[in-house]
C-alpha cells in the first residue's frame, strides 16, 4: 500500500540559508501528525513545500503521483492547506467563506450551490459548528470562532491531505482543544492531518505520531511517548518536561528550561 | 437574506443604465423627447433630430457607456486584486500616464488623435504604470505603501506630461495637449467608439474571468494559491486587462478618474463586499456615473464647456478623502 504523502530527500533554500534539509518521509492515510520544533526549526517551510507553495528540491508525491505531474486544480482538490492567522480581507459571509473550500471543484457561484458542493460545505460547518454563523461577516467573529470557520474551508473541499500551520495560535484553551479534536476526528474520517503546532500538551496527547524538527532537520518522528522524550526536549527545546500519567494517558507539560 | 439585495440590484442597474444613456442622447443644446430620441435612432422622423442623435449624442453615450464601465471593473479589479478597497488605476497613476504616452507621441508627431498608434501607446504607459506600482509596492502591499508609490508615477507621469508641453512644436500642440488631459466626451465619432472597443472589451472579457480567484484571493495569496490559483499569472492578467481598458479608454476620451475608485465603493454593501459579485454590478455603476457625469456638464449653466474628466475629480477627490478618513486607522497602522 503506498502512503498518502510521500516526502522524497526535500531542501527549501530561503535567502541562500537551506531552511528545510534533506526530509525524507512517508507519511500514511487517516493519521493525525502534528510536527513540532523550536521557532525557526523549519516546520512552517516544510508544511508549504508539501503542499508545492514553495520551490523545494526533492519530490513530494501524492500516493503516488509526484507533485509536479499534477496540475493546480487537482492539487487542490487533492490536498488542503490551512495557513497561519486566517486573513480573511473583506467581510465575507461564514458561508461564502467555506464555499470557497469548493473552489478547486469548480464552483464558482456560493449562491448558486446545489448537489456535492452544498453538501460538502454543510457537512463541513456541521462538523466544525460553524452553521449557526451562516450568514454572519466572518470579520465579525471571534478569533476561535473565525478558526473554526476557516477549518471549516478547508473541510469543506474534502482533501485527502490536509495541511494546517499553526491552528491553536492565539486561541483560548477551550478553542485549543476544540479544533485539535476536530483535527483529530478528520484523521479518523479517513484523511492526512498534518498540523504545525507548538502545543506540546495536545500533541502529545491527540497525534497518532509526532515529527520534531531541529534546525531544518526532521530529528525524530513516531508515536508521542517515543519521540517527546527528555533527552529530545533538552536538545531541540532547551527545556524540561512534566510527565504524568491520567487513566492511561501519558501527559507531558512543558515544565522548566533544561 | 443574503441573497436579497443581488437579486434587484442588476436589473435596477440596468434600467438606470439604460435610462441615463436615454438622457446622454436627449439632453443637449436642442432638448429632445423620449419619442424624437427613438424616432431618430430608428432613422424615422426630422432628418435634424436623427442626425443630432445618430452622429452627434450616440458616439458620446455608448463611450460615456463603455468607458464608464471599463473603468468600474478595472476598480473592482485592482481592488479584489490588491485586497484593498482604495485600489485603484487613478489612484497608481495609470490614467496619467496612459496620457503621458499618448501626448508625447502627439507632441513628436508620430499620432494624430484618431490613429491607430494613439490607444497603443496610452495602453503602453498604462501598463507601465501598473506595473510599476505593483513592482514597487510588492506583493502584500500596505495601503500606505500603495498609494505613497502611486503618488510618485503620478507626479513622475505629470512631470513627463509638463516635459512633452514644454518641448511642443507649437503653441497648438501644446493647447490640445491640455485640453486632453481635462478628459472629455464632446464631439467624438463612431471612429473613436471603434477605436477603442476591441481593447475595451478584451479587457472585460480578461478582468470577469478573474472574479473566482479575486474570492480566493480574499483569504490571502497563500490560501489562493493552495486553492489552485496561479497568483502570479492573475497578477499579469490584471495588469494587462487593467492597462488595456484605462489605456483604450485614456486614448478617445483623455484623462477621466476615479471612476475606478468610486463606482466600486457604491455597490461593495449591496453585494456583501464580495470581490465576485462586486465585477458586473461595479462596472454597470461606473457607467451610470460617468453618463451621468457627462449629462450633468451638458446642464450645468457655464460660459464655457466643463471637462467631464474635470467634474470627475471634482466629486471623486472628495470621496476619496471622505474614504481616507474612514480608513484612518488601517493607514494609521501601516499595514492593510
């Protein structure tokens, strides 16, 4: 069985400094990955050239199709990407917003949408409970709220990948959890979730498998337990962690500077 | 509810078009009626009546009409393109130096004003100009940084225009150089219509297919291009269409502004400030006002003909103060 997303030895060069170094992974379907490392460590350049937004060396291949044999549209049919701070430049409905997840399927009026498309966007709100801000200006919600319709755009254009830099930023506790879990249950539906995040806690508890970046290079990758170890914390970090284990679940808590 | 206001808006847009270009062919030194406007279209009825119509007020109308709405969606464009509400083609110099191209190559003697070679070269400077401004101001522009380099093609556009009057051949060239920057209507032929509609409506046809990505756009280049949208090929498509619409439009009719900038603003509420559905109801509005513009100087009781481009920048300057102050605190910020 091939993997959803296969990453062949990719470098990202920015400002002549190689910001991404030689990854190479495989990364299979229905598993919520997060990838997390220090500012700088080169994860946000890793998730944009996986998601062909950056010139890379390398390949990265779809199943197993390489990136460059597809066109636009059927890259973005293909694979979602969420990217860090949700801009959104004029007050669009919540609605309009989310349809705009069908764009690489073809619709061009949210109006107008009827059959696979109007499904897609329900589900998609539903699922992030998002539908009762509809008809709202997304520019007058919350920030939490506002992450949740924007999750709810890139659901709505049911990728088999689906990339996400940094969702948690800048959201209340109960926000942090609520779109992690919605990540989460994305994977369970059958997707690839891969998410930047810096919330250690979450990750550590809602990933299938974590990847820790260090310095452009991909340093570890594998279950939660395995790979937020204190030896890996104290090198890619500098710090220490907390571990305890509630009702079976390991827990680590960013605790002091190693 | 959302859906409301679309629904009546185009056909209300439609019919005030309609009846304005009605107006443009009545309204003038002999006051015509609805019936004697028809009857003189249709060739039926005084032989003065159809040709004060059909020679004269038509040309006038269908350019009022097309350059009206060409300038409206180069305004919906640029703004959907930019993300930025005061985007416009007057606003980055592209009117100014469309006109610069023109007059110079009038000035040398290469063009008369009903050549082939005149919308070429105002399409030129236009382009130039966009071009420029986006090259300086780069991709995510801020408010500041767009306008702040707009100002300078617009001032390096009028220092070129001053140039070309300078050096005219003769006090001639140098009087109807000036009077084409005011930016009128008044006597122009069908030769003129001609002249400038194929580039018109390329550049129509150019700037509506676009409307899909300037929604995508709306969540930020990056989120557009993972949507399947070719930012830097929209960009050129923009620059093109844009320089083709205000440099045909700059070529028959001079310098008119801030059409581009106001017609846009009208309608953005009505259609729930989506850069789509913005395009048609945008460029409909901007023929209604340039026609009416152009009505409005026929009326206005003056010893002399008022520029339509003057009366233009007369309403528009304001409004666009009116803009600045209302976007005081994006501006204040330094970032859009």
């Amino acid at each position: 069985m091939s993997a959803a997303l296969t990453l062949d030895r990719i470098s990202v060069a920015l400002g002549g400094r190689d910001v991404v170094r030689d990854v190479t992974l495989a990364l299979g379907a229905a598993r919520f990955v997060a990838l997390l490392g220090p500012n700088g460590a080169g994860k946000t350049t890793l998730l944009k050239a996986m998601a062909g937004l950056l010139p890379a060396r390398g390949i990265v291949r779809i199943g197993n199709q390489p990136l460059a044999a597809l066109s636009r549209k059927q890259r973005a049919q293909r694979m979602g990407y969420l990217p860090q701070g949700h801009q959104v430049h004029w007050p669009l409905s919540t609605c309009d917003v989310v349809a705009l997840g069908r764009f690489p399927h073809g619709l061009a009026d949210p109006a107008a949408m009827r059959g696979a498309d109007a499904t897609a966007v329900n589900t998609a709100m539903m699922r992030t409970d998002t539908t009762r801000f509809a008809d709202q200006a997304v520019t007058t919600l919350s920030g939490g709220e506002r992450a949740r319709v924007m999750l709810a755009r890139v659901l709505a254009g049911q990728p088999e990948i689906l990339l996400v830099d940094e969702p948690t930023a800048s959201l209340d506790p109960r926000y942090q959890i609520t779109v992690m879990q919605d990540l989460r249950s994305e994977a369970r539906r059958g997707a690839l979730v891969v998410a930047v995040t810096h919330d250690i806690a979450l990750a550590s508890r809602l990933a299938d498998e974590i990847m820790l970046m260090h310095e452009g290079l991909l340093v570890a990758r594998g279950a939660p337990a395995d790979v937020l170890t204190d030896e890996h914390l104290a090198k890619v970090y500098g710090i220490t962690a907390l571990r305890q284990t509630i009702d079976g679940e390991e827990i680590v808590t960013p605790w002091g500077l190693a | 509810m959302r859906n409301l206001p679309r629904s009546w808006l185009l056909p209300a847009l439609a019919l005030l078009a309609a009846t304005l270009f009605t107006a443009c062919l009545a309204v003038g030194p002999v006051r015509l009626t609805f019936t004697e406007v028809w009857s003189g279209l249709a060739g039926i009825g005084l032989d003065a009546h159809g040709i004060i119509v059909r020679e004269i007020r038509l040309p006038r109308a269908v350019l009022a009409l097309m350059i009206g709405a060409i300038l409206g969606l180069s305004g919906a464009a640029m703004q959907g393109l930019l993300r930025n509400p005061l985007a416009a083609p007057s606003l980055f110099g592209a009117p100014q130096t469309a006109a610069f191209a023109a007059v110079s190559t009038i000035a040398l003697g290469w063009n008369d004003t009903l050549s082939w070679g005149l919308p070429v070269a105002s399409i030129g400077g236009a382009f130039l100009s966009v071009f420029l401004l986006i090259a300086v101001a780069g991709r995510s522009a801020s408010l500041l940084l767009l306008i702040l380099s707009g100002l300078a093609v617009s001032a390096l556009a009028g220092a070129g225009t001053a140039l070309a009057m300078n050096l005219a051949p003769n006090p001639f060239a140098a009087l109807e150089i000036a009077f084409w920057l005011l930016g009128s209507l008044e006597d122009r032929s069908m030769r003129h219509v001609v002249m400038a509609l194929p580039f018109i409506a390329v550049a129509a046809v150019l700037l509506f297919l676009q409307r899909g990505a300037f929604r995508a756009l709306t969540l930020g280049e990056e989120a557009a291009q993972s949507l399947g949208v070719n930012v830097d090929l929209l960009r050129l498509v923009v620059i093109l269409g844009v320089a083709l619409g205000v440099g045909a439009s700059v070529a028959v009719a001079g310098t008119i502004s801030f059409i581009g900038l106001v017609a846009p603003h009208l309608v953005r509420p009505l259609v729930g400030h989506d850069p789509a559905r913005l395009m048609i109801p945008a460029a409909l509005t901007g023929a209604c006002l340039l026609m009416a513009a152009d009505i409005a100087v026929r009326l206005i009781p003056a010893t002399s003909d008022i520029k339509v481009g003057v009366l233009t920048s007369l309403i528009g300057v304001p409004f666009f103060l009116y803009l600045i102050m209302h976007q005081r605190r994006s501006l204040a910020g330094g970032v859009a």
